[in-house]
C-alpha cells in the first residue's frame, strides 16, 4: 500500500499522514483533512506551520510525556488559532522496560500496545473525548515517531469508523515507508549511548502481525473496538461524535 495522498511531506517531519480515504463497511470514505497522525513537529520549518494552520488544522494533541515535550517542544502550543493538548498515553514511558516485559514468543510491541490498551484506558478516554469537541478542521495527534502512542489511537479511530481490519493494519505498517531516516538516527543515538540497539531496533518496527494480534487479543477479550470502548468508560456520545465526523455525516 503507498502513501500516497496520504502522507503530507512536510519540511523537518517524517511521518504526518491522513486518515482521510479509507472506506468503511458500508463503503463511506473518510474524508480528508479531519484527522492527521504524525511524528514529533519539533523540528519543522515556520512556514510550514502556518502552511498546515492555513490548511486547516485546528487543533494538535500530543502524546509524549511531559519530559520529552520539555527536551522537544511542540511548535503548536504557542500558536494562536490552533488548540494544544499534551495528553501523555503514558506518564513515563520507557520503550526498554516494555521491550523487557514481553513475554517469551512475543514481539514487544505487542506488550507495549497490550498494556496500553489495557492499563491507560482513562488516558485513552480524555486523548477520544477531547478529540470529540473539536467539530471545525483537522485534528492532529503526535507522539515521537509517530507510530506506537499514535498507531495506537489511530487504530482506534479507524475502528471507530467502521474501517475494515486490514486497512486499519495497512494503515499502521505503513509507517515502515517513512521514517527509515528517523529510524537511523535513533539507533545512532542509542548506539552513542551503549545501548542495546538490537532490542531497540525491535521498538522501532511497525510489522503488520502485531497489530494484527492486538487487535485479535482485543477482540477475544472485548467482542468489538464498541465493547472495549465501553470497559474502559468511553461515554456513547463521544464514539458517536467521532464516529460522525469520520465518515463525513457531521461538519
């Protein structure tokens, strides 16, 4: 699957992509520029700022923790016009520890999106409900490479939607096309560090079969992305709202 359409290239970022185009089941198309996924902004040019503010963007919700938005701010919490909500999926993340987690067999992404989903469901609700409120422009949501925290919500949203599973898996494994460079300079950096960079580059995989057993764990637990939504306290209206504005019948 290319990107396409769907990736913006975007001065001094990697990985913002367009939720916009997938078809639902019922065969609805997302439309385009009301949700964006993307890496960290830190590193983009000004004009580019005001090129996606002129564009439409309205409002950013960063994923990160408050240490790596302290260490990378974000271009968009001071700009006016556009609402900025750091909203961490973790406190403290630390992708080591969850590398070490994993059980034996498993690739650690899968216990990196399993304990997500499983233990931040409050984070989970205030990241869809804030998202909900914004009804006018494209909402973008960030974490550093723009795949794991970020993978995570935008499956959800997809699910959301109605999108069918292998486009939300599609959608995830896509990053792999984008941020080989960005991939490079962590293992650098890590490297630099003494780390472990084999581990690491494990972290830095998006394969198609993790998300692929996420979503069957959930859906063995839960039934439906509904009933999980309904476990972990999601009120009905928020899926609803955003359900709207996924498939275009809102705004």
């Amino acid at each position: 699957m290319s990107g396409g359409k769907r990736h913006l290239p975007v001065e001094g970022a990697f990985n913002i992509r367009d939720l916009g185009g997938y078809q639902t089941r019922a065969g609805t198309p997302i439309p385009w520029r009301r949700f964006l996924r993307s890496d960290s902004l830190h590193r983009i040019a000004p004009q580019e700022i005001t090129r996606l503010h002129d564009e439409g963007l309205r409002a950013v919700i960063d994923l990160r923790t408050s240490a790596e938005v302290a260490t990378a701010p974000n271009p968009f919490a001071a700009y006016p016009d556009v609402r900025y909500l750091n909203l961490p999926l973790f406190d403290d993340l630390s992708p080591q520890s969850m590398s070490d987690a994993a059980q034996e067999g498993d690739h650690p992404l899968f216990t990196f999106y399993m304990t997500a989903l499983e233990t931040r469901g409050d984070a989970i609700c205030e990241i869809l409900t804030e998202m909900a409120q914004i009804d006018d422009g494209a909402v973008l949501f960030n974490c550093t490479a723009g795949k794991d925290r970020t993978g995570i919500i935008a499956a959800l949203l997809l699910g959301i939607a109605g999108v069918r599973r292998e486009q939300i898996i599609a959608d995830y494994a896509l990053t792999a096309e984008f941020i080989p460079d960005l991939v490079a300079e962590f293992l650098d950096i890590s490297r630099a560090r003494g780390g472990d960079t084999e581990r690491y580059a494990r972290m830095l995989e998006s394969p198609a079969e993790t998300l692929a057993a996420t979503m069957d764990a959930i859906r063995a637990k839960y039934g439906t992305f509904r009933s999980y939504l309904q476990s972990i306290g999601l009120p009905e209206e928020v899926r609803l709202t955003l359900r709207a504005r996924l498939t275009g019948t809102q705004g």
